[in-house]
C-alpha cells in the first residue's frame, strides 16, 4: 500500500523502520497493511503518522465471449 508522510514523524522525531530515516512531510513510501493500520493511529501515541495514497484491492476482470454459430449451407 502507498503511503504518504505527516508532518508527525518531523515532530516527534521518529522515522519509520521502513525508512531509515525522517521523511518530510508528502514523502511517499510503501508499507504492508498491518503497517498501515500501526502508522495510521493504532500505535501507543494514537498517533497519524501516514495517509493512504493507493489501496492496492485485487481486481478480477471476467472476460465473456459470446458464441457465434455459424450455418455453412451444402451445396448440392
């Protein structure tokens, strides 16, 4: 998932082990979604840390063909 830094990590001082340093507010990286849910306020500090770009879904695309019958006359 794509993630987009606060200005939080700034503040507080703190970088993401994903990143081995503090990124500016707007800088984007990208973390799993359990991550995400740490980052997004489900840490000690309730703390947003990030805001979600992208939400990566899986997309099933069904593909229909229709049949097409064909009449081939005989000739005689």
């Amino acid at each position: 998932m794509k993630v987009k830094a606060t200005d939080e990590f700034k503040k507080r001082g703190k970088h993401p082990k994903e990143l081995a340093f503090i990124p500016e507010a707007g800088y984007e990286f990208e973390v799993s979604e359990e991550r995400f849910e740490v980052l997004h306020g489900k840490n000690k500090d309730k703390v947003v840390y990030v805001q979600a770009i992208e939400i990566e879904t899986a997309k099933k695309e069904t593909k229909t063909e229709k049949a097409v019958k064909k009449t081939i006359k005989k000739k005689k």
